[in-house]
C-alpha cells in the first residue's frame, strides 16, 4: 500500500508563475504560442543570446506545451524556475 504524503505548494493542476530560459533570440510575436508569457531576449559581446520567458501558467501540462514548443523550435532550455507565489517581474511583451 502506498503511502500517501501532503506536500504544500504545487502540484499538477495548480496554476503558477515561471520563468523559463533558453539559448536564442525568441521574437516577442511568440507569446500568444508560448501562453502568452512575456519574453525578452538579450545578448552580450562573445556569447549567445539567451530569451528569458516569464508569466502566469495555468496548470503543468500548459508548462508541458510551452516547453515542447521551445524544444520544437531548437532553443536550448538553460533553466526552468518556478516562482513560488511570486509577482511577475516587469518584463514587457513588447
């Protein structure tokens, strides 16, 4: 029999923010694929550019979705972080 552990926090229905970061340049005209997460992108002299991807998700399988699509589009993932409860940071989708 298994035993069954409460944790606090998330799990696989609850909604959360993340921020997600890959290598490449994502164009801002991604965000209503991405569920519509604000994305900027930056670069600095002799290294690749990287795309930081952040905002509210509905549930793990839309966090599922947005990183099939990044991994369909060949950007490397660098780091997935989840924001505990946190506002996200002002990130404009411009």
């Amino acid at each position: 029999m298994a035993a069954s552990v409460f944790r606090k926090g998330i799990d696989l229905q609850t909604p959360a923010i993340y921020r997600i970061c890959v290598q490449g340049r994502l164009d801002h005209d991604w965000s209503d694929r991405l569920g519509g997460m604000a994305i900027r992108s930056s670069s600095s002299p002799g290294s690749a550019p990287t795309t930081i991807l952040e905002g509210h998700l509905a549930d793990q399988a839309a966090l599922s979705g947005v990183l099939n699509t990044l991994y369909d589009l060949h950007l490397p993932l660098l780091k997935v972080e989840y924001l505990e409860g946190r506002e996200t940071e002002s990130v404009s989708p411009t």
